[in-house]
C-alpha cells in the first residue's frame, strides 16, 4: 500500500468480518459452485407496483430537481400524519436513507471524545460511524439468556461522565428480537436523568410478527429522543435511498444544517414516487411481505430443528441467529466453515459484537426453495 497521508480513522476502520466471507462466497461461486447465499440483507421483493408508478410518474414529471433539503412538504406532512403521535412535518428530515440519517444525527451531537452507549448485538456501521464522528463507542454485552436485551444495571454501568448518547434497535438487526416496553421505560428515565440523547434506529419497524411486542420510540415525550428510520426494508426501496429522522424541532433543524451541505436533500424522484402512496402500500403491499416473511421464518423453524445449529426465533426482521458452538468454533471460522462444508454463505455474528461470537446471522429475504436447500445442506453435516 502507497503512503498517501489518508486520515488517521480511516485506518482505525477494520475490513468487516462478513466482507471476508462474502468475498470466498464470490470466488466459490466464479469456481462454479452452487452457493446458497443467506447473508443477504436487503428484501428480496421489488418494489411496490403503486411506487413504480409513483417513480415513472415523478419522472414524467421532471420532478429531478432539488428538493427542499428537509423534504418535500407534502411528503413530510403525509408522513408525520402517518407517523402519528402529533408529529409535525417540521420534525421529519427526508434523508438518502436511514445510514446517512444515523451518520447526520451522531456528527450533530457528538463533540470530540464523547461517548456512545451501543447494545450489542449492534448493527456494523453504528461503531464506525461513532469513530468517524471523533466519539467513542462503549458496548453493552447481553446474552441468549436475556433474548439479547441488555439489562438497565449493565447500561447504567457503561455510563461515564463522558457519555453523550445510547443507540436504540428496535427491531433488532441481526437477532431479530423487540425491546420491551419495560426496558425501554428504563433506558428513557435513565436517559433524563443523565441528560442523555438517545437515537432509535426503527428501520425495521413494520417487518415484526409479535406487532403487540413492538413499542416505538415515538412513545415518548423526551425531547432528545431522535428516531431514525426509512423506506429501505419496509418498502423493499433500498436502492431508491429513502430514509427519515424524526426529531424535537430544534434538533431537526440543527441536523439539517449539516444535511444542507453533506446531503443536499434525499432523492427526489424517491420522494414524490411515494407520495400519496404511504398508507396504502403499508396496508397492502408491506402487509403482504411482511406475511411473505412470516411463512418462511416458520420453514426455519421447522427445517432447522433437526440440524445441529439451535436459533432464536425472530420476533421481527428477517434474519436470525443460529448458535454455532457444537462445531467447537468461533463465528468467523464457523461461518467460513459453513460456507465451504454446505455452500451457504452467512454472516459471523462477531461482526455485531463478542456477545454473539457463538451464533452466524441467516437471512430469509430469499425464496422458500433457497431456505429448504439450506436447511438440507445443513442436515448433512457431519461433526
Ligand atoms: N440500520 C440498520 C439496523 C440496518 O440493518 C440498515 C441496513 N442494513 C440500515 C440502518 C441502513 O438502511 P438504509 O438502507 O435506509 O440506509
């Protein structure tokens, strides 16, 4: 590597563990092996057919301009109507997806060496975005006993005079799991009384199969609640790059600022393809999905009881965790081993904390053919 003066975090961002494997799943694949891929983190459904006509539409239009940098108006308004629970528009900031508004949000309410409680298992971008930030993120271990929801002692424990935030995923990504209302009473209390922000990442938010177990941010009256979502998983948009932030007023407009001159706005062909679309794509299309999602959690269910990887059912999402530790390995080597013994590729749960280094992270955003192979594949392992 030529010495180019690159700044210094760049260096501290560490290749991702899941990189590795998916690039031996690459390599396997161009060898002509038949590679089953259950990393996948994006829906596998196009886009809703009412959007698409939105997006032609929009085209049609020219409506390929700049938009206002917060959003377009009506958009944030049908939004904040959907959102419910009084939002305005003026608290909603449209964004080139739920990354770039988690990234916006951190770079607005860190200064240097501020430091960012992260539950684990946590999402892989929210620790690097921390670093490039200038904050420091401190990890909160939690364990299957506990669903892999932290305990209020242990968050309590990792606070620091230092400490500025704590990152909320709920639904979360990769254990599938659902905070409980409980814990979340706590962590807000304890936020107040440490005068901390607290984001929470909900991207999620209508991929759940216990929808009574799911308690949103929006609940709440804090006011340095920031919630971060988008149209990425939900709306299987991801590549159309629509994301939001819902925050108090004053915060949404600090956060702006600094989306005027990194962002510009979000896409506008994105934002008035669904526009007037919301409610009836989340009623119809989304719910369809989302039962789509559904069936094939329970082909897991069934197909993966006689294999020797023991998981936890996903209260939400489409991924889940499988416990890795009869094959006497670590996640890294596990998923590696998977990979070249079945054909399937995975994500090594390190790469979302030390706390699921015994589990790989699958995904079911592919068909119920890809699952049942998968699931047979992994019958045949001998150990
Ligand atoms: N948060 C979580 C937990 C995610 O899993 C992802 C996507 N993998 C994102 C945020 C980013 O979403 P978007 O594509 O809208 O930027």
């Amino acid at each position: 590597m030529g010495n180019f003066g690159l700044s210094a975090k760049v260096d501290v961002i560490a290749p991702s563990a899941s990189l590795q494997v998916a690039q031996r799943a690459l390599e396997l694949k161009r060898l002509g092996k038949d590679i089953i891929n259950l990393s996948i983190g994006e829906p596998d459904f196009n886009v809703p057919v009412p959007i698409k006509e939105g997006l032609y539409q929009a085209l049609e239009n020219n409506y390929t301009h700049y938009t206002e940098s917060q959003g377009v108006l009506d958009l944030r308004k049908e939004l904040a109507k959907e959102l419910g629970h009084d939002i305005e528009a003026d608290q909603i900031i449209l964004c080139s997806g739920c990354k770039l508004g988690i990234y916006l949000a951190l770079e607005t309410i860190l200064n240097p060496g501020d430091e960012v409680i992260l539950l684990e298992p946590a999402w892989v971008s929210y620790k690097h975005m921390i670093t490039i930030a200038h904050g420091k993120s401190v990890s909160v271990k939690t364990n299957e006993k506990n669903n892999f929801i932290p305990t209020i002692e242990d968050i309590k424990k990792a606070i620091t005079d230092k400490t500025k935030a704590i990152i909320i995923n709920n639904p979360n990504n990769p254990s599938g799991q659902l905070m409980p209302k409980e814990i979340l009473d706590e962590i807000v209390q304890l936020a107040k009384e440490k005068n901390l922000f607290i984001i929470s990442d909900e991207i999620y938010s209508d991929i759940v199969y216990e929808k009574e177990s799911f308690y949103s941010m929006l609940n709440y009256d804090y006011e340095k609640i920031i919630i971060t979502s988008g149209f990425s998983k939900n709306f299987a948009m991801t590549g159309l790059r629509l994301g939001y932030i819902v925050a108090k007023k004053e915060i949404a407009k600090a956060i702006n600022k600094l989306h005027q001159h990194i962002g510009t706005c979000a896409p506008s062909i994105a934002q008035y393809g669904i526009m007037g679309k919301i409610s009836d794509v989340l009623k119809n299309d989304v719910e369809d999905m989302r039962k789509t999602y559904e069936k094939r959690r329970q082909i897991l269910i069934d197909g993966l009881k006689e294999t020797i990887f023991p998981y936890i059912i996903p209260q939400a999402t489409f991924y889940m965790l499988l416990n890795i530790s009869k094959l006497n390995m670590k996640s890294l080597e596990a998923s590696k081993y998977i990979l070249e013994e079945c054909g399937v590729a995975t994500v090594p749960g390190i790469a979302f904390g030390e706390s699921i280094d015994d589990y790989v992270r699958i995904s079911f955003a592919t068909s119920d053919e890809m699952l049942l192979k998968a699931i047979q594949r992994f019958k045949n392992i001998n150990i």
